[in-house]
C-alpha cells in the first residue's frame, strides 16, 4: 500500500502515510490495537499502537491495572497479591521511533516491526506476544516526521539531496525536543509522559535514535560515565544486559561495527530514555550511524579512521567495547532498519523470557523507595508558597504531577511551633545530610509560618529518585582527559529545578510531629486544588498566564532563516507561553531595511556560528549579514531596544566596538570550563531591569559568555566622540559562583559582568552573557527579558 518497502533507498512515508498503515493493521489484525494520545503541536494527531497477543489485546484494562499496582507497592496489600501480579502481569515494553525526526530510519522501521510481528507465527514471535504488551511510538514528533519527509521529497534528485532542512523540525525545539522529559513543556512531551508514568508503567523503554555517519555503526548500552547517582545499579546493570544482548545478537547477524561503553552518559535528566530511571524503569538507547536521510551514503576507511570519542580513539581500532571495526563502504538506510529491528527483538525477547524478573524487579524498586528515613536522612522538601512566583510554582508543581511525583499541598497555614518544627533543620543541604560540595548551605531559615498553597514532597514515595535528581544540586564530577582539558559530558551537567525556577525549596531533615494529615492533600491533577487559591497548579496545554509586556511595546524575535536555531525556538516558545504578542523577523526582512517603524524591541536568540561538522561545510556564514547588522543598529539608534542571549552578543560586541570583551572567549577548556550548569549572579535591583528579582539570582550558564569593560572609544555618534555609558545589571557571584553542576576555573568568571546594558544613539543594546529562557526551563530569569521590553518606549 505504501509503493514501496520501508527502508528502500530514496523513499520516505509521511506521517499520514504511516497513520494509514497502522490504521490497516489495526483492522487486520487482533493483534494491534491503536490509541489516539492527543494532538502534536501543530495538530497531528499522535497514536500510539498496543502490540500483543490477541487475547491480551481484548483485556488491556486489566493488564493497566496490574502495572499501576506494581508501580505502587502501596497499593499492594499482601505478598500473595504481589505474587498473584506478577504471575498474570506482563512486561510492558514502550518502543518508541525517531523522536528526531531526521534520525528518519526508525520512523519507517515502526510499519514493518509491527507488521512482523501482527503476521508471524514462529515461537519466538508467538511467546513475545504471549509475555509481552508492547506499546509502539511510531514516532512521538509527527509534524517533525513530514517537515522531513517533505524536505526530502522536495530535495531528491538536487545538491541538497540527503541534506537537513533548514528549519526546525519541531516547531519549538527542533532537536531539543528531547530535552524536555522534566520539564514537560511541549504537548508531545505531555502526551506521551501521561501514557507512560500515569497510565501503562512500563518496566522496558527503548528510544531509537541515528548518530552521524562516519563513528560506529552502532552504539549500544551500557552507557559512559558517569552515572547519574540516583540510578539504582540494578537498573544500570539490565541496561548493560539488554543492550549485550542486542550487540551480540546484531554481531550474529554478521553486522561489525557495534559500539558499546563509550560517548552517551546516563548523567542528565530529562531525555526519552532518562526519565524511566526515575520511575524504576530500564531506558534503553540505540544510535545507529545515519546514512543521507533515506539516501545511501559512502563512508571511507580515513574517516572511520578520523573518527573518535570519549571512549573510541579511532572507529578502525579494535578495542574490547569495539571488537569488530566496520570496514567501510556504502551505508543504506536498510542496514540501518536492519540493526534496529534485530535490537527491537532482543529487547522483546529478554522482556518476554525473563517476564517475571522484569515485573519482580520493578516492584521491588519501587518499594525500596518507600522506605522511611533512618535519621540523618532527608525527609521531604517545602516549597512554600508566597514567593512571589506563583506562575513559577504551579508550573513547577503541575510538572512534577505530571510525571507522577507525588505531591502534597498545606490547605492550612502551619503557625509558630508546627512551623517551626517542620522547618527546624531544613536547609539546601544535598541528600544524606551532608553539605555538598561548592554550594552554599543556607541555615537559619526557619519562618514563623508556613503558608497556606505551599507544597510538600516527600521522598518515601515510589518515584524518589526523580525528586532527589530533581532537587539535590548536581555535583558533577571533574573529569579531565589525559591532556589536561575538561571531558565534555553529553549533555548538560546541572539542571536542579527549583534553581532554574527561581523558587526556594527547603529539604526537611526531621519532623517531631505530623503536621496532620487533614491539612494536606493529595495532589493528582488541576482538579484537587481548590479553585479559589487561584494559579495554583498548572499542567493543561493551554497557559493562563498574564501577558507580563505592556500593550503597545512591538516586539519581534530575530529567525535566521537558513538553518533552525533551537535558542529561537524557545524564545517564541516561552513568549506564546506568556502570551506576549511578536513577530518573527526573519533575515530576509532584516536585510530590507531598518526595523524601527514596524518594532520596538528586537530580541536576538543565541546563535553562535557553530562549527561545520566537516571541513568546507556551509554552516559557517549562518551569522546576521552586515547588511542586516547595519540595518540593526540603525534601529538602535533610532530609539529601538535591542536584546541579545549569549552567543549573538559576540559578532556586535565586535562589529560595533561595544566596549566589552567576552574573558572567557579563546580559553582551553583546562582553564575554563563550564557545560550547562546553574550559576549564581548578583544583580543591580536599582536598575529597572532587575527591579523585580532577588539580589542573588541563580542563572543559566552554558559554555556562555561573561564579559569585562574595555576602554573601547564610542564611535562618532551626533558629532561627538564620548564615552560609551554602560550600565551593569549583573555579575557573577565573588565566590560560590556554581550552584549545580559543572565549573572548572572559577576565578575567570567570578564578579564578571554577566548582563550589561549600553546606548547607542537614542537606543539601548542589552547583553545576556548566559541563558535567560533556555529550553523554556529557566523560569526564574524570564522577568529579565520582560524588564527589558517593558524598559523600551515608543
Ligand atoms: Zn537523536
């Protein structure tokens, strides 16, 4: 029906196409059912399909069941029960396809698995169904499966043929859209989260992804170091078990070049395949080497060679977690399909054969997790309310429901003594009691009351370990290769959510007395909060939030328009999330003409020129032309405001000779180095800018910018020559400037100008070294880029 077989060289099925097959499946067979999970972002309509055995098929509600109570040994009331569960229950698997929509393979791999497994009859086959519910993504960004199958077709048989489309493929994110698995932002992310920790549970997550194409054919758990604390070994063993598995069973199938142990961490949170470590779950990855898009591509022996990382020097070298070098050669999209079809049934194979050890060990996670604090041991964290951040807070809180993290709210106020009692030795202290590392320990915090709206989370719940690595600062290690520079995690090193929200959570360490159950209640959904408290939680699509920008100031957000910029993304992401009105300017118009008549305020996305991945790729002139730039600082100076995140400060910083200079700028990552983390900054709260925020302020740092002032001269400017004025809005901190995290050389960056506001003409020019909205997480900065546009006039 398709025309063609899944994986053919230079085809590619669209989303509809691949909904049509499912939907075919699904009235063919009573071995596939589908359920619709909600709408993508731009409207697609997301399903997913449950794949097993026909009589499992018919009595989903009861399997549901059975895993919602495993998930939840409270809800288990003896061991024979237990026993009874897990004897009926089967091992639910979720596999879940292209989640990056370029890394296209799998999202074409989804009709065929399904297929094999709705018509095969051998035993194999027949005891996966049997044992196994297998709940199948087909992909969980749909818009971003025809964003590339267009660009594909439209390419085909051109020089861009093969190449990515110069867009984001999906509309806020892009690749970032796996970045979001604690956050919660994007309504994919929502849909799919609710399926999994509210509804099916599933022990087994497989995420498929491609990597590039001249590395390993195939990367396979177990993962690099380091781990992230709060992972149980024991899940961090099935991991490397299942991922032997499917490295030996893609070796017999006469595949080489099947990697393990090296690049891709379990350290951060918040992807696909990290959010089942703390809900108790085996997260799996897989990233085969991509080919063109659904074209073929020839890799060399010298570029296999050339080809290396954090545990693989070169991709010919046969060492013991590579013992089988590719030789090279042409690479379809079939072998591709291939490898990952053989991994999906290993996977479904060990779920099937060893079903009862899945379900046991998952239940017994859970249940470790229940147990109540030994003294010295932390017993839950406050977030009080009355911050004056309760957008931040029921966000906060609407996305720890979200993904199951039990949570409690004080219907009353706790006075005096009680209060006291709760807050006695609270602190942000890390887990265990202990001071950690490099962080400041805040100590005589003890109010006289707790107000009513405040939130409790304690950690004997089952899903423990997720608010430990979401509250405890990340304490990343010093990891430093043999030449003394800093090894480069894979992802960012601090993410500790109460920081990135600007909220104060306090970690309870003792509490004499209950403060009564009748005052707390439990918190499931929007509907158990009162109404009459107002914002309170917030988990829907929709954003009830207040336009913080007042109405007249025009505003636009810059959009490159040759290659998609995920820091763009998210801005508009977070502006539609606040509901202040923009435009997207793109670069056709910027380099029309000035923009002073039509906006305000410009805010210039982060948009560092990135280095081309080979040598003589184009991607190096994907900077603002000088023609747009000269169009930008007339704007400037004719009154406009003009707002830059990190990255895009540098090329104005040196066209204009702004009398700044970014000291981190040209620095060996042996003298300074700081991937994501969070980092302290102290603001000017007598500058309107900062007016609203607390002094000390925890920001977003990512291998960002900290600037001093240089004596630069002002350009002539009305016919005078002055001083530029620059104002400081901000620095980073005199010492502890790491709050979570990573930083290596903290004495380049300590009391270095992190935000900074210069004139030029009748205009101001804003310069955010660090991250204000990154990934629309760090919402404790977002009043800062409000500031600033409600600062520009008309
Ligand atoms: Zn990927």
């Amino acid at each position: 029906m398709l025309g063609f077989n899944p994986g053919d060289d230079r085809t590619v099925a669209d989303w509809k196409q691949i909904a049509d097959y499912f939907t075919r499946l699904d009235k063919s067979s009573d071995r596939v059912q589908l359920q619709d999970i909600g709408k993508s972002t731009l409207g697609r309509a997301m399903f997913v399909a449950f794949i097993s055995a026909p009589e499992n098929i018919r009595s989903l509600e009861k399997y549901k069941a059975i895993q919602a109570k495993l998930a939840d040994p409270r809800k288990v009331t003896s061991d024979a029960e237990r026993e009874q569960l897990i004897r009926d229950g089967k091992t639910v698997v979720v596999i879940s396809c292209s989640i990056h929509s370029t890394e296209i393979v799998a999202s074409q791999l989804s009709m065929l698995l399904a297929y094999n497994l709705a018509s095969a009859n051998d035993t194999d086959t027949l005891s996966i169904l049997q044992n196994t519910i297998l709940i199948l993504i087909p992909s969980p960004n749909p818009d971003g499966v025809d964003i590339v199958a267009n660009w594909y077709r439209k390419t085909l048989g051109t020089a861009s043929e093969g190449r990515e489309p110069p867009e984001l493929y999906h509309h806020y994110a892009g690749h970032d859209d796996n970045r979001d698995w604690f956050m919660i932002n994007l309504k994919e992310t929502k849909a799919v989260t609710r399926l999994m920790w509210k509804e099916w549970f599933p022990p087994i997550v497989y995420d498929i992804h491609q990597q590039g194409s001249n590395g390993s054919r195939f990367f396979v758990p177990p993962f690099y170091d380091p781990p992230n604390p709060h992972i149980s070994p024991l899940l961090l063993r099935q991991v490397g078990l299942i991922g032997h598995k499917m490295a030996a069973d893609v070796t017999a199938a006469g595949f080489k070049g099947i990697l393990t142990n090296a690049l891709y961490d379990t350290w951060w949170h918040g992807g696909f395949r990290t959010a089942p470590y703390y809900h108790n779950s085996i997260g799996i990855l897989t990233e085969a080497a991509s080919a063109r898009l659904m074209s073929p591509s020839n890799v060399t022996h010298e570029q296999l060679d050339r080809s290396a990382t954090r545990g693989m020097r070169s991709a010919t070298e046969v060492t013991t977690n590579f013992p089988n070098p590719w030789e090279g050669g042409v690479w379809h999209p079939r072998d591709i399909m291939q490898m990952e079809l053989i991994a999906c049934h290993s996977v479904l194979s060990l779920a099937a054969n060893y079903r009862a050890d899945y379900l046991n060990n998952f239940y017994e996670l859970g249940k470790a997790n229940l147990a109540s604090a030994r003294p010295g041991e932390p017993l839950a964290y406050v977030i009080t309310a009355g911050q004056g951040r309760d957008e931040n807070l029921a966000k906060m809180i609407g996305a720890l429901v979200e993904q199951g993290v039990e949570v409690f709210r004080l219907d009353q106020e706790l006075h005096g003594e009680t209060a006291s009692q709760l807050l006695l030795t609270a602190g942000n202290v890390g887990s265990k009691g202990t001071l950690i590392r490099r962080v400041t320990n805040v100590t005589g915090f003890a109010p006289p009351e707790i107000p009513a709206g405040s939130y409790i989370v304690f950690l004997n719940q089952p899903y423990r370990q997720n608010v430990l690595a979401l509250f405890e600062p990340q304490v990343y290690p010093d990891r430093i290769t043999p030449t003394g520079e800093a090894e480069r995690p894979y992802d960012v090193a601090g993410w500790t959510l109460p920081m990135q929200m600007g909220l104060q959570s306090l970690l309870v360490m003792s509490l004499r007395e209950s403060p009564g159950q009748r005052k707390l209640s439990l918190i499931r959904s929007e509907n158990d909060v009162r109404s009459d408290l107002g914002l309170a939680l917030w988990t829907s699509d929709k954003s009830p939030i207040a336009n913080p920008v007042k109405p007249g100031i025009r505003v636009a957000i810059y959009q490159n328009s040759r290659a998609g910029n995920m820091d763009e993304g998210w801005t508009r992401y977070v502006f539609d999330t606040f509901n202040v009105p923009f435009q997207t300017l793109n670069e056709g118009a910027l380099n029309e003409d000035n923009p002073r008549a039509r906006f305000d305020a410009i805010v210039l996305p982060s948009d560092r020129t990135r280095e081309p991945a080979e040598p003589g790729a184009e991607e190096s002139d994907r900077g603002i032309s000088d023609v747009g730039l000269r169009n930008l600082a007339r704007f400037v100076e004719d009154g406009g405001t003009l707002i830059c995140f990190d990255g895009s400060c540098g090329p104005l910083i040196k066209r204009w000779k702004l009398p700044l200079r970014n000291v981190l700028e040209g620095l060996r990552s042996a003298d300074f180095y700081c991937p994501g983390s969070v980092l302290r900054v102290n603001l000017d709260t007598a500058n309107p800018i900062a007016r609203t925020m607390t002094k000390e302020t925890d920001v977003y740092f990512i291998n960002s910018s900290a600037f001093e002032l240089t004596n630069t001269p002002r350009p002539v400017f009305d016919g005078e020559q002055t001083p530029w004025p620059v104002r400081v809005i901000a620095r980073y901190a005199k010492e502890n400037v790491l709050q979570s995290g990573w930083l290596l050389g903290e004495e380049k960056i300590k009391d270095r100008v992190a935000l900074a506001e210069t004139q030029m003409g009748k205009g101001r020019i804003l310069l955010f070294g660090f991250r204000p909205q990154h990934r629309g997480q760090t919402w404790g900065t977002l009043p800062l880029i409000w500031n600033a546009i409600n600062s520009s006039g008309r």
